[in-house]
C-alpha cells in the first residue's frame, strides 16, 4: 500500500536566548506558531489538528502545562494532543503530525512548543527527577553526569580525547555564527574550551549546550493539499523510533544489547526511517545533518549510530572536517543542540533545520547542493530515539 | 516598562510502592548488609539492581543471587560543579558491575582524593576493583552503601 | 478528506481498582501489558509499537514513560507518550495504524495514587499567570461548570442525582463487592460545592491497556472479537475557564462531527447499544448526552425517570458503573473506550449488554471536560458505512 507523501511547507524558530523576561512560556509558542503560519502562508483557521510539543512539565513550572498553550497555537475545538518524550519530544511531535495526514485525517497540521528552561532554576535539579525512585533518584544523577559517564565509556573504548571533545564545540560554534537563531553563537578555540570549567569529568562548561528560552513551530501538509495549491515543501520520507532500556547499568557489564557508550537504539531508529526512505548507503546518500548532541562528545555517537562513520570512526574524520560545512557530510550546520537547547523542541528544530537545507532557505549556513538530509532527537537517559528523512 | 515575575513551589509528597523485589533487596541491605541480584532465565544476566522482570525479554525473573561485595568500574563521572538540590562537590559515583552480576549498578564512590580531577579519573578508570562499603546505621536505601577503590599496590 | 483504513481493537486489559500494595507501579504495568497481549493472544514480539498516556505528576517521574518504557514492552521498540490524557495515546496509536505503516499497536493508560495532595497535584496545572493562586483543581473546575449548568437549566440537580444512582447501581452490577467509597471531608481530595460527597468517587489506582491491530493482521491471523473503530474524533477546549461557556461542551460537539461524519450517524440514540461517557461528575454525563445527541437539556430529567439510560433501557450508559463508581483519575477516559470496545467483543462479562454491535465511547480530561474524544466501535458486521 502507497502511503501518500507529506510535506512541511513552514517552519518557525524563535531567536533563543538565556532568559526572555519579555514574555510568558504561552507567548513564546505563540511567537514561532505565527513565524511558521506566515512561512506556510496559511491562517489559524487552515489547520485541523495540532500536535504539541513539550518534555517535562517541571520544566516550565505548569502542570499539563500543553493546557495553557491550546489558545496560542489556535487549537479551541479542534483536534490536540500532547507528546512527551523527554529530549525527542520535538521530533517525535513533528512524526505524530506526519501520522495524522499520513493517516487521512486531515491535510494540514501544526507541530509547536517552547521552553523557558531558564525560569526553573536548575534544569539538573528537575532533570533528577526523572530517575526512578526505586534505585536511583537518591544518586546525584542528571543529564550532565548521566551523559559524562557515556564519554568515560567511549573514550575506553575509541580512544576519545578531551580535546576530541573541545572540537566538537569549536566546529558547532562555528556554525552557529552563521545562524541568526541560534542561542551561543560566539566562535571559540579547542584552548578556550579545554580551559573552561570542569563541570562533569571529563565534561566541561563548553561542552555542554545552554539552557535556552525560546519556541519552534511547523506546517505539515498533505501531498494533496500541496499539489493542489502549487506550494514549496520539503518531503517527510523516512520516520521512525525506537528506544532503550531505561537502565542506564544494564548498558553495561556482561552481555548487554546497548553499550551506553554507543547509541544503539539511535542506529536502530535510524535503521526504520532508512527503510522508510530507501537510504541503504547513507554516506553516500546523506548530504546535511542535524543530530540531537547536547553535549560535544554525544555527537560522536549519534554520527556512528547515523551510519556516516563506523564505531570510534568519527573521531578521527571530525578532526579532518568532514563533518564541517564545506566538508563532505555537514553535520549540525546550525550549531546544533550544543549552542541552541530549548528542550520541548530542540528534536523540532533538528527537523526544521533540514527542512530548510533541502529547501536551500538555510542562509549562510546553508549547505550547497542539499538535497537529502536527516534529523534526529534523544529523549530520557538517552533512552528515546526519534529519526526522519527529510528530502528535497 | 516594569516587568514582574512570580515564585511558585511545588509541594508534593510521594509514597512509592517499591515492591516484593525492590523490598527483599532493601531489607537485605539494611538487615544483613548483604546485596542481591535476579537472573532473567532467558537471557542468562544476573540483573543489578533486582527486578521482578527483565525488560528486555519481558518475562520474569527466576532467582535471587547474591552478589558483591567486591566489583568492577564500569562508568563514573566526578562532580565539581554545584547544583541546587544536588550535594555539595566534589564527589564521584557512577556504575559497578558486582562480583556475579551482569548488570552494574549505580553508587557513590568514596574514599578517593578528588581535587586533581586526571589523577582521580585514572583511579576511577574502567575496570578498577571496588569493595562495597555499609554505613552503620542503615536504613533501607541505596544510599545505605557506597563503593571504595582499592588502595594503590 | 478520506477516511482512514480500518482499525480493530484485539485486547483488552482494564483495572480501573488496583489495591494491593504489593506490586511498584512498574510490576503493574507489566501484568496489565501480558494480560492484553494475552488477551488478544499475541506476544510483544508481535507488536510494532506502543502509545503511553501517564502524567508525570501524578506517577512522581519526571518523565513518566521513561521507567515504564520497559514494563509495557519499550525495549527495542517504538514508543510515544502523550501525557496530555490516556485517551490521546489510543487516539495516536488508532492513527499509526490505520497509516499503513503498523499491523499493531499497543496503547496503554495509568493512574496511581501515590502522589499527596492529589488537589495539589491537580491545582498546579492552573497557570501562574492569573489562576495558580486559586484553589483550581479539577474537582473545582468541575464545579464550576456544575454551578453554570445549575444556573442554565432548571432542575439539572434531580437529574444529576439521577445518574449517580444509576451509574451506582450499575457499578454494583459490574464490580461486586467493590464499595464505591464516598469521597468525605479527606486531606487528599476535598469537595467543591455544588459538588456533593456522594457526587464523585474518591481517586483510585487503575491501569488500562488495550490493543489494536490492522485488518491484515486481522485477517492473517483470523482474530475473532473485534471492535472497529468505525469513527474517532477529539478536540480541545480553550485554556481559561473564563474564556469557556461552561454550560455547553463545544469541543466535545466538534469530536462528535467528527466522529459521527466519520461513521455516517445520522440518528444517535437509533445508532448505538451501549454507550461509556465521561462521568467524573453526573453534570459531565449530562453534558456528554446532549452533545452526543442523545437528550436535550429539556430532556434530562425526563430520560432519567424513564430509565432510558439505565440498563434494560434504550440505550445504556455507562454500564461499567463509569467514573462514578471507580475513578482511577488518569486513566478513566481510556477505560471508557476499552469498556465499549469489550461490550462490542462481547467481552464485558458481568455488565454485558447481550447483542452489542455498535457503541460510542466519549472520554474527557481536564478541568471541566478541557480534552474530549469520541470513539464510535462496532462489531463490522451491522452495515457500519465507509
């Protein structure tokens, strides 16, 4: 059976920043919902369903806090619900839309979120609470300690330095200069970031992402609807996800499936959306991507487990600038979760971005000649997988 | 123009069932200063912390294994920066594979200098042996134990 | 707009009264995901994918999906979560399969009672604009819009009452031995006027899961008892109460276009065996019978002293006893659904209205029926229309 394609045919992102005193947690949606409608050329009545994006309520200090935002995405009467993934929330919100058209429901769809990440004081303290009660809320562990243990593991098994890690964030930092959006867009140097604080052995303050304000917005639509009305989109033609074992100890020792060195069930995620697409080769095939990696030495994994390098290969060629733009396959040419961490729609904004490669409207850090790109977000301990093929 | 801003809290209190398992395990800890595991029949692992099933061939688990009180490193992190409701840095903890487990479980190490963060990463390193500590006075959680490194030869 | 290709419910698993303290929130999300995958006789190696629908305040886990992933079956598997309400996971899940690209799903909902005040819970949803300093939980909400019906229809009050005892009775019927615990003055849930005691059920633990399947699925594995979902809709209300016409259910009418549209009902009451509608308070059930095109205000009163809701009646609602008699917060929406879906299977045991081809099932969840969806399942062998 054929599915019928869709499209995105608007995406919005607000400009994010630390804190945005200027405005509540539902203005902030509303500020990428109206970016995204005026990019789609459409109005609040053409959608007929709404897929809102948001991670921990605790986040954002409101209980159910997707009640609050039903007025700024226009949803009174119409169709809404709410995902959560954790991390993935924005990419598996922007994969729930594509159900809804790809279902036959409706034509149009918006996806939309926003964080204040900053009005929460410390996101580590509310990232605790998402261990288990049972055996691990009591352990100090958060997204930081949690992730910095993944690096101690990658580096005993590929050899990964510190200073493999501060390259990382000079080349996002790099690509961040050139987009208008993105929260931490100053360049830097493997020295500077060597000679910022300690936060996590061996994670440092600048391989970390920031906590940032701000919202994300996308139109999906019908191919139907599309054709109909001779509109330009970027074709949605692999989704998929999977997701681990939430016990960060079981991705160790003896006999486990998932080293919680590697990203197992990101390559597993991207395994369906390839299928999906036909992408069976993707260094070949992948010209531009935008991989979930908020802090430098996850992208390491995310890019093995994206097929773009073996195991422990990606070290060596990010050093070479293949994953650079300008190089062979770009990676995270928008700086990428590392210089932009909006959690509710940071996985959206991986989606949008690749939206905008292929469609060639990525400005100056648009990469030449993109024509197929893919996305993907983390969600949980590392838990949640989302991925998509994104085509021009 | 002036911009407000409100403080709110969340009060909320949480009594969580732990269950037969996660019970025996606690009871054993702070009765007899003993720790265990559960084998998942199908794939053979020793599961460390015990559960009533595997969640990765969902079926139950069989038997209980006693395990530790020696282990393996097999993941740390140690902690320099402060976060609220976090303790105060520095402190190490991380994953530990317990003699006759599969599966490492979470805990503090202790008794390790930390202030030269290379050097104390190299004690930490991979691999290293543990013993597993128990306060005096336990009280039922996992904080009931900790994990020191072997003296160095 | 085309309707999407058919989906059928294959298993059911509801547990709308869980008391024994023996098991962790997990261990019970795993018994109820092998009793619906039992029930629908597969195993999970069967299943492509699952929709969760928790709240992470109520569970006590910031992510509520993350440590139950794995007791329902997330390892290696596709999973989503929409705590926004149980009943959007089954909504989601009916979606991917009727895509094409699932032969199954499995959607489960959850509501424990662990966390204390539950109010406290509840009362943070309101936002910290203009509402958090108000005690607006959602017993309040209800009231609210218990007051706004009070207010617009003379004589609302006998008719609500009437539904308490009928969905008492039926609970009785349906749950044996299992009191219906009056909600009294508590520390953990207190009442709002007009809300009486008597007028609500006090929270309870209860998990839900069920499965769905394509009609491929269906058809290579010749599963017999399934309910087809002949048409699902769901809309939301807007943010504020104050922006609401409390007296009225817009958004649930709007899940009903769709809904009805979706199957062609043309004459509701003429159109259904059964019926399971949101009942938190009897003023919702009053609410969901108007906009479901089963009585008019004008009409209340007069179908509750005729029993024409009532078993043995023309059209019975909520045989299962609704969220009147067990109310596991969370998860009750879903329960609705799958109770239909049972009653279709001729699977609903003790409250099995014998013959049930077709029903409709109306979940809400909110403040004051905030979310609603409507899921019509029928048997597929009554003329049910494209």
């Amino acid at each position: 059976m054929t599915t019928p394609r869709v499209g995105i045919i608007g995406v919005g992102q607000s400009k994010f920043t630390a804190r945005r005193n200027d405005a509540s947690y539902p203005d902030l949606v509303r500020e990428a919902v109206v970016l995204a409608l005026k990019d789609a050329d459409l109005a609040f009545d053409d959608i007929k369903a709404v897929v809102y994006s948001l991670s921990p309520d605790a986040m954002v200090g409101i209980g159910n806090a997707e009640r609050i935002g039903v007025d700024a995405v226009g949803a009174k009467n119409k169709r809404f619900l709410r995902i959560n993934t954790g991390g993935a929330t924005g990419i598996s919100s922007v994969i729930s839309a594509y159900y809804h058209i790809a279902a036959g429901i409706c034509d149009v769809v918006l996806t939309a979120g926003a964080d204040k990440v900053g009005e929460c004081g410390d996101s580590q303290t509310v990232l605790n609470k998402i261990w288990d009660p049972t055996y691990e809320r009591q352990l100090p562990l958060g997204t930081i300690t949690m992730l910095a243990m993944s690096a101690v593991r990658y580096m005993h098994k590929y050899g990964m330095t510190e200073e493999d890690m501060a390259r990382v964030t000079v080349k996002n930092r790099m690509h961040a200069s050139k987009n208008p959006h993105a929260h931490l867009s100053k360049e830097t140097t493997i020295d500077e970031v060597m000679a910022s604080r300690l936060i996590s052995w061996p994670v440092k303050l600048m391989d970390c992402c920031p906590q940032s304000s701000g919202g994300g917005a996308m139109v999906l639509a019908s191919e139907k609807y599309i054709r109909e009305r001779k509109l330009a989109a970027a074709w949605i033609t692999g989704v998929g996800h999977c997701s681990e074992s939430y016990y960060l100890g079981d991705r160790m020792g003896r006999g486990f499936v998932a080293d919680h060195a590697d990203a197992h069930a990101l390559k597993r995620s991207f395994e369906r959306s390839y299928a999906m697409a036909g992408v069976n080769d993707p260094q070949k095939q992948v010209d531009v991507a935008e991989l979930y990696a908020p802090f430098s030495n996850t992208e390491f994994h995310s890019i093995e487990a994206a097929g773009l390098a073996q195991l422990g290969g990606s070290i060596s060629q990010l050093r070479e600038g293949r994953f650079s733009l300008g190089g062979e396959i770009p990676v995270n040419p928008s700086g990428g979760t590392l210089c932009t961490n909006a959690i509710a729609v940071t996985a959206m904004i991986r989606a949008a971005e690749i939206a905008l490669q292929v469609t060639g409207r990525a400005g100056d850090r648009q990469v030449r000649r993109a024509k197929l790109g893919i996305a993907s977000g983390n969600g949980g301990d590392h838990q949640f997988f989302g991925t998509m093929v994104i085509e021009a | 123009m002036e911009l407000l801003s409100r403080q709110e809290t969340w009060n909320i209190a949480y009594d969580h069932a732990l269950g037969e398992t996660a019970s025996f395990f606690f009871t054993q800890i702070r009765d007899n200063a003993k720790l265990y595991g559960r084998r998942d029949a199908k794939s053979g692992r020793v599961l460390v912390p015990p559960r009533a099933f595997s969640d990765q061939t969902l079926e139950p688990t069989t038997e209980w294994v006693e395990v530790g009180p020696g282990g393996q490193i097999e993941a740390f992190t140690i902690v320099y920066e402060r976060f609220r409701g976090l303790p105060e840095p520095p402190y190490a903890f991380g994953y530990v594979m317990l003699d006759r487990a599969d599966t490492a479980i979470g805990g503090l190490f202790k008794g390790l200098d930390l202030v030269d963060p290379a050097a104390a990463a190299k004690r930490l390193a991979i691999g290293s042996r543990v013993t597993t500590k128990f306060a005096d006075h336990r009280k039922g959680d996992v904080l009931d134990f900790w994990f020191e490194v072997h003296p160095i030869a | 707009m085309t309707n999407p290709s058919r989906v059928g419910v294959i298993g059911v698993a509801i547990h709308p009264h869980i008391t024994d303290a023996r098991r962790s929130l997990e261990e019970i999300l795993f018994d109820t995901t092998r009793e619906a995958l039992a029930d629908a006789k597969l195993s999970i190696e069967d299943i492509d994918g699952i929709v969760v629908g928790a709240n992470d305040q109520y569970d006590g886990r910031a992510i509520a999906v993350m440590a139950a992933s794995g007791s329902v079956g997330g390892v290696d598997r596709d999973i989503l979560s929409t705590p926004s309400a149980g009943e959007h996971a089954f909504v989601l899940a009916a979606l991917r399969v009727a895509t094409g690209q699932f032969r199954t799903q499995l959607a489960l909902a959850w509501s424990p009672t662990e966390a204390s005040p539950l109010h406290e819970v509840q009362r943070l949803a309101a936002d910290p604009y203009f509402h958090r300093a108000l005690p607006l939980d959602e017993t309040s909400a209800h009231a609210l819009q218990a007051t706004a019906l009070l207010a617009a229809v003379p004589g609302v009050e006998e008719a609500a009452w009437a539904i308490v005892v009928k969905n008492r009775r039926h609970g009785a019927a349906a749950y044996p031995g299992v009191t219906s615990p009056v909600a009294g003055l508590s520390d953990a849930y207190p009442l709002r006027w007009p809300l009486r005691a008597d007028m609500v059920a006090a929270p309870t633990t209860g998990a839900v899961a069920m499965v769905l399947a394509s009609p491929d699925w269906i058809a290579d594995h010749q599963v017999q008892n399934v309910a087809w979902i002949a048409g699902m809709g769901w809309a939301t209300e807007p943010s504020f109460l104050g922006d609401r016409k409390l007296a009225f259910a817009p958004a649930l009418e709007a899940a009903v276009e769709q809904a009805y549209t979706a199957a062609a009902i043309t004459a509701p009451l003429a159109s259904f065996d059964v019926a399971e509608v949101s009942d938190t308070t009897p003023y919702q059930e009053l609410l969901a019978c108007e906009a479901l095109g089963f009585a008019k205000r004008g009409d209340w009163l007069a179908r509750a002293r005729e029993g024409t809701f009532a078993t043995g009646g023309k059209l019975p609602i909520n045989l299962s006893g609704g969220a009147l008699t067990l109310n596991p917060v969370f998860c009750t929406g879903l329960i609705r659904i799958a109770e239909v879906a049972n009653q279709v299977r001729g699977r609903a045991g003790a409250h099995q209205r014998p013959g049930a081809a077709r029903g409709v099932a109306h979940a809400a969840s909110g403040g004051a029926m905030q979310y609603n969806t409507v899921v019509i399942l029928s048997r597929g062998d009554e003329g049910a229309r494209a």
